[in-house]
C-alpha cells in the first residue's frame, strides 16, 4: 500500500534560514510519481513539483530545491533564504502508475512558519 | 491562465440536509479528481473521472455521488449530510489518466455543516 510520511508536524523559523522539510514514502511499485503542493494560509493547494521515479536528478527552481533519493525513499524539499511569504502547510504526496486513476496520496503536511 | 472553478466557495448547511459542490476544470483537461481535508488533515481521496466515466474510487460515502458532464464539469451531491462532513472539499483536474500530469487544484468549498 502506499504511503506518505512527513514526520516534521510544525517547522518554525526566522527569515532568511534555510530550511528543509522530509518527506517519506512507502510504494510497491517500480514506476511513481512524487509531488509537492504548497498551502498558503487562504487554504488553496499550488503545485510546486513532480518527480518521477526514474529520475533522480536533483532540481532547483530559484530558492526551491528538492532532493530525491530512491535508496531512502525520500523526496525532501529545501527553501533557502526563507522568506515571510513561504509560511504555509507543505504536502508531500504520492501517485502510483499502476493504481489505472492517479488519486495522489497526501502525507500529513508540514505547517512552516518563517518569522520576521 | 484558467484555473479550476469551484462553486461554492462557502456553504453553509443544517444536519440532513443537501449540496451541491460544482467544479470546472481547466480548459482541455478532461480528468477531475474531489479530495476532502478535515481541519488539521491532509485532503483525501474521494473520487475521480476521465472522459465523463468514473476512473476511481476513494473514500466516499454512500451518502455522496458524483457525476461529470458532456463539458468536463463535475459535480459532487451530498446528501443526509453529518456535522462530520464539514471540511474544505477541493476539486482537481488533469490532462488524461496519466500518473505523471500533475493535478490542478481550485481553491476549495468550504462546507460547514450547523
């Protein structure tokens, strides 16, 4: 069965840290998808990135950096210079290529918060 | 860019009583996914659709059903409704039945049951 973990409950922090959010998954299939979604205070869900689980490049998209190692089954989320507007729940989830309908699978989220 | 569409934003209903959540997805995408978050949870899977036919089955309860239409929107009908159904009720919308499409979310209904 699938599974996301994201032990981090609450992330406090002052601006301009660097912080790093986990994220583990559990999946017994060979071909997957991972995600992040960002939800600001105002409650909507944004799309940050997707990873397939042949690729295991790292990405950076400005501040935003994401690590994904297979051998772990991690798939962490790095902010560098933090900054006030980044406070928001941060989800981890996970689809599955063999599951036919791709209903993603949410870990429990890390509520961040960057102090000014 | 187009966006999901979720009406309404805020609902408010009596214990036993009905809903109605509509969802328009983003122009050419022809998948819809519903999730519900609880306060303080993560959102759950409750159902999706591709090309106007059901494509999965989450969580639901019998009390719901769901349906898309000819023009991609969906719409979830929810009926007895429980204090405990009270929760931010999003839709998502992708372009084919495809793992690796990421989901477009709305910004959510937010029911609130009395």
């Amino acid at each position: 069965a699938q599974k996301v973990t994201q032990a981090q409950t609450e992330i406090s922090v002052v601006e301009k840290e660097d912080v790093t959010l986990d994220c583990v998954y559990e999946t017994r299939d060979t071909t997957y998808y991972l995600f992040w979604y960002k939800q600001p205070p105002s409650g909507e869900l944004v799309f940050l990135i997707r990873r397939n689980s042949f690729d295991e490049q790292n990405e950076i998209s400005g501040r935003y950096s994401w690590n994904f190692q297979k051998s772990t089954s991690s798939f962490n989320f790095t902010i560098t210079a933090s900054q006030v507007v980044d406070s928001a729940v941060y989800f981890c989830a996970l689809s599955e290529a063999s599951q036919g309908a791709q209903k993603l699978v949410f870990g429990q989220g890390t509520r961040l918060t960057i102090n000014p | 860019a187009a966006g999901v569409i979720q009406s309404p934003r805020h609902l408010i209903k009596e214990k036993r009583e009905t809903a109605t959540l509509k969802c328009y997805p983003i122009p050419r995408h022809d998948t819809v996914y519903w999730y519900q978050q609880g306060p303080g949870q993560d959102p759950q899977f409750l159902i999706s659709f591709y090309e106007k036919m059901q494509s999965d089955k989450g969580s639901i309860p019998d009390r719901f059903s769901a349906q898309q239409f000819s023009d991609y929107h969906s719409e979830l009908n929810m009926s007895s409704l429980e204090l405990g159904d009270s929760a931010l009720y999003f839709c998502a919308s992708s372009l084919g039945l495809m793992s690796n499409q990421p989901q477009h979310f709305g910004d959510g209904t937010r029911l609130s049951i009395l």
